[in-house]
C-alpha cells in the first residue's frame, strides 16, 4: 500500500492506494499549522484515519508521497519558504519517517498534482504536459518528455511571477503586474471589491465577503459587471497558457486549483480568449488546440493522487514514466 | 573529422571538425536559395572549400551537421517553412547525404547554437541552459538537464510569438504584440523609420537605410532618440529573458543572432532593465543573476559549432551530455 498526502493551507487529505493505484481509504482534516510539530501531529493522524479506513495495517505501508506548498528539497525532504504554513525551513520527510517509521518522498504540491495529471493520462499520456494551479497564486508542474522538470533551481514552472502588466497591481514579491496579480483568486476577490466600491451596478453588492467565488458565481449568474471580470481573468490566462504554449510545446495543459472551481464556466473563458488569437494568427491556429486545455476531475484530490503515484515510483511500485512500461503494475 | 554547416539566409558557413572538435577548417559562401538545388550545391560547395582547408578526404568525415531555420524533423532530415530560404518542405539530409555520400544530421539553427554553446561551457556547464536568438526573429534554443529539448512538436522556444503587448504592432504571424515585433531587427529598424518620419532630432535622419545596426550605431554615440530605442528594446526583452527564467530555471541564457552584433552595449541595457526589477523584487533578486546573462563569442559561429557537435554525437563522437562522460573523447 502507499499513501498519498495533501498538506493545503486550510486542509490536510490523505488517501492510501493499492499497488495498482486505486484508491483504498480517504481522510481529511483541518490543518493545524501553530507549529511545525502540530502539523507533524496533524498529518500522522490524517494518514492513519486513512489506512484504518483502507484496513491497511502500518507494516503494509511502502511509502509516503506528500505534496505540500514551497520550496521543497525531494532529495532530503527539507521544505522551505511554506509560506501559509509557516514554515520557512523544516526536515518534513525526516520529521514523518520518524513519526510513521515508513519511508517519506516529499514534493511541492504543484509538481505533485502534474505527476497526477499525467498518470491519470495512462498509455495514451501527452508525454509533455503543464498542470496549471490557479490558486492563492499561479504556478505550474511540468513534465517534459515524460519525466517531472524541475529546473536548476527547483524553481521551474514559477510562471505566477512572469510580469504580464508592468504597470499592473503590486505583486507580494515586490513586483508590480506579476500573473499572480491578475488572475489567482486573490486577485479576482479584488477585482470584486473595487467594483463594489466604485459603486457600479452588480449583484455583488449583496455579497458580503467578495470573494472569487462569489465574483464567478455572479458572472454565471449573468451579472455584466461581474463577467466583465471573469472575461478579463480569461483573457490574461489565456495569454499567458499561450506563452507557456510557445515556452514548452507541451501537447495538454491541465488546470486545477481553487479558482478552476468554477468549472467549465472558468475554462470557457479562456477557450474564447484562444479563439480570438486563433482567429489572428496561423500560428496560433497550429498550437493552440482547444482539445488540449481541461480541468481536473471534481472532487478528485490531484495533489494526494500525484503524491501517491510519486511514493509508489519511489518504491518502484510504477515506473517514473507512463510510457513504454507496464502500466501501474507492481514490480516489486 | 566532422563538419558543421550554417545554412543562413544570406551565407552558407561550414566549419571543420577534428574528434577534440576543434576548428580545422572553414568556408564561407553566399546563399543561393533560388532553388532547393542550388541551395544543395552551394551548401556541397562551401563544404568541400573547408575539407579542401583542412586537408581532410571525403572518406575521412564521419558525419555532417547542419543547422537551418526552419522547423526540421532530425529523424528524416526534413525542412519545413524555412522561408527565408524559399523551403516549404524539402528532405535536406537525404540530398545532402546523396551528394556527398556522408551521413548527415539535421536540426533547426537555434537549436544546433544552443548545443554548441552548451559543449562550449565545458564540464562545469550549466545544465539548464537556454541559447536566445535575436536576429531577423527571436526564438530559444533550450538545454534542459544536459539534453537538447525540442517539444511535443519541435515548437519548443518559440517565445518570438509570445504576445507581449496586446495592442502592438501586428506581426507576421497575424497577431498583434509578438516579442519579435518588438526587438527582432526589423522592429528596431522600424522603429528608427519611426522617429525619423517624425522628424526627431537624432543623427538617423542622415542614415540612408534605416538598420538595426544603425540605430545601435547611433545610440553608442550618445544620440538620445536612438539611446531610447535601445533602452526600450533592452527592457523588453530583459522581461522576456525574466519570463524564460521563471519558465524554465535555467542558470544560463546565451544571446546571439545578428541584433547582439552590438556586443556589450546591447547586453548592458537588459542588465539595466534586470536590475530595476531586482530593485524591486526579492524573488528577481534570487533568480535573475547578472552574470547568467552573456554573448555569444564574437566571430564564432554558434550554429556551425553546434551542428558539428551534433554530427560528433550523432557519429558517437561524443557523448550528448558535457557532464558525467569524458568531454570531447573520440568513443569510435
């Protein structure tokens, strides 16, 4: 068995899989990220309501993939710069081998959940492939001819912070007109504000917390003002797939994160901003594939399922590539 | 020996290859594109003239390089819309090959110069590497891990067609704002037409035609409207060299193409607009390191280097990473 662990800044979900990678057990709990030995604590409890779930006894556990937000060092399981969890330098994987006494692979969430996406491809897998998370920010998890691309930095994919409008919104990073700016969920919620106190005329209003949420609820809804915004949303990340699109030549790009809720409300947005520049351009015409954009599955945990595929790789359960390979077969 | 060949839009170069790869002869010739032809005769021609130099017989060359715009399908040595040279799809290799009865190794010019600027760098190279063209176009050459890095398609680089400003000038590509319409060679040329219709102050109004060159000419000399064209040209790509970092976490970006021919005054204005954004933001501050940034050595030719070492590592000259083998070994 192997366990697949999600540690969000609200939530923590585990889910245990069995040698062919379906899912066998599944708990969520709140994060409790006071300190680093509450989310220790937090996260071992997760993962045994799991395996008792699964009827997993710990002897039958392989490995633990976890996907957590920041910095994250695979090779030492060190995580750093987890911002909302507040931790700026912690030994993770050391911290829950020795809690669980079962070996530990730790990944940024984001790479996590692209590992995910592309085992859920199964044979037939675009061999390159971006996981999008729109999110708290943006940023995206690339595999590239099949394997997960991490850059020399481990800082690959870190496109929320590519300057989009350099006299745009000021970036928590100091920068003025990041990605992030003007399409991760913070972003919209202050898009919505500032309608709201310009006084235009919309449903949000009503709202109380202006949320991005809310502002795509009122857009599906047919509030103009409200769709004014997640039109303009679609507009700037369909921009920005589209350079991404020309950086790597990746054949699907999957979207996930809080803001990709709004489903395909979220993602016809952006195929209209594709159409528009697929109707200027033959190029644009040649690479940009509507077919190739789609949201992960609801209510499918991408993060916990990649960090599960990524502990069963680690365990040599599944080989790193989905290609060329028995598929999902257990090898050891 | 190898040969490594340039097949330009205005000269054919082709460079001689000893198994250390170094230079052992060299020749250079006009383009003659009339025809697929001629293009093939010249290219024999130039090459031959090298050998001739180098004092090397046809049954001593193991393989032939050649880099070409264009997209190229290495497997067959098929070109497609290289349409400078007036090639909508010919079997380059195989003519090549049948003329002068020498295997032959095709890939696109950028990306044969990534190559050859990786090989350059030695063992301690930068693993993660990108090779940024700046000429008629612009466009990436990309060394991800040690392995040249091509893309679902061969797309892969094309930042020339990230739209950059949305309502700029249109490109050839039929959308509006693309990288290179703002700081390939023919927009710089373009925009000193600009200024001088307008009547501006600036020693361009006694140039005859308006080039790139000229106006980088200018701007070395102190003339202020030209020096604003230059900065802005700088700024510009110094935010799309930022998006290539946050792209892909390379550690090195190596600028060549014909717009970098003004050498150290040219790079200075992106090492400007990289260091406003260090200024400002504490995630550039970490990434964006000046000394990443460099040219191509003056008078070498990045393409014909790289397509050389192409032909070595195709004829098992060499091994395709500089790391972790013995560097430019003779393996058979």
């Amino acid at each position: 068995m192997l366990i697949g662990l999600d540690i969000g800044g609200t939530k923590t979900e585990a889910i245990v899989l069995d040698p062919a990678l379906h899912a066998r057990g599944h708990a969520t709990r709140s994060t409790n990220s006071r300190t680093p030995a509450h989310l220790v604590e937090g996260a071992v409890q997760t993962i045994l309501e799991a395996m008792e779930q699964a009827g997993a006894a710990r002897g039958q556990v392989a490995m633990v993939g976890v996907g957590i937000p920041g910095q994250v060092e695979p090779e030492t399981g060190e995580v750093r710069l987890a911002v909302n969890l507040h931790l700026t330098a912690f030994p993770l994987g050391a911290a829950l081998e020795e809690a669980l006494q079962v070996p530990c692979r730790v990944e940024n969430d984001v790479r996590a959940a692209a590992v995910g996406a592309y085992r859920s491809g199964g044979r037939g897998a675009a061999r390159n492939l971006a996981y999008v998370n729109v999110g708290t920010g943006v940023s995206a998890g690339l595999i590239l001819e099949g394997k997960l691309y991490r850059g020399a930095h481990g800082m690959a994919g870190e496109i929320g912070h590519i300057i989009t409008e350099p006299d745009g919104p000021l970036c928590n990073c100091g920068a003025r007109g990041c990605l992030e700016t003007l399409v991760a969920g913070p972003a919209i919620a202050r898009m919505g504000q500032e309608v709201v106190e310009a006084g235009e005329e919309t449903v949000l209003q009503n709202a109380g917390t202006i949320t991005a949420e809310a502002v795509y609820e009122a857009a599906a809804s047919g509030d103009g003002v409200a769709l004014r915004i997640t039109e303009q949303v679609g507009t700037t990340l369909g921009r920005a797939l589209h350079a991404l699109v020309m950086s790597y030549d990746v054949e699907r790009i999957v979207l996930g994160g809080g803001v990709t809720g709004a489903g395909e409300f979220f993602l016809e947005a952006i195929r209209r901003a594709w159409a528009r520049e697929r109707a200027q351009s033959a190029l644009a015409r040649a690479l940009l594939r509507p077919e190739m954009l789609c949201l992960t599955e609801q209510g499918r945990n991408m993060v916990a399922y990649g960090a599960g595929v990524l502990a069963a790789e680690a365990a040599r359960y599944v080989s790193a590539s989905a290609d060329g390979s028995p598929f999902l077969t257990q090898t050891s």
